[in-house]
C-alpha cells in the first residue's frame, strides 16, 4: 500500500509522479489542489498482465555524466 504525506510549500507546482505496479502498468500520478490534495492517477501505459509487471525501474535525469 503506498503512503502519501503533504508538505507545505505555498506557491510550489502541483507534485507529479512516475510509478510502476505489479501488473505492468506504468502510471503517472498527481496531486493538485492547496494542500497536495489526494494523489490521482492521471495517465496509464500498458497491458495489466502480471507476467509483465516491472521488478526494478531507475530513472537517470542527470545532466552531465548521465
């Protein structure tokens, strides 16, 4: 079961994520709203089929040596 906290940060953009569940869907999850508000999931990719779940994901947004 996923967890999911609110921090204050007046003024900050709304909190997008990319998450991956055990059936192999990729999904991309946000949250709006004045205090965080409660995740959604906003846009989905993939079969659910759970032979092709995701077992580990790394993401590499570094802009020099990536």
């Amino acid at each position: 079961m996923p967890r999911t906290t609110t921090l204050e940060c007046p003024g900050c953009p709304p909190l997008r994520a990319l998450t991956f569940d055990s059936l192999g869907l990729i999904k991309v999850i946000e949250a709006r709203g004045e205090h965080g508000g409660v995740p959604k999931v906003v846009e989905r990719w993939g079969d659910p089929h759970s032979s092709n779940c995701v077992l580990a994901a790394s993401i590499d947004d570094s802009q020099n040596d990536p």
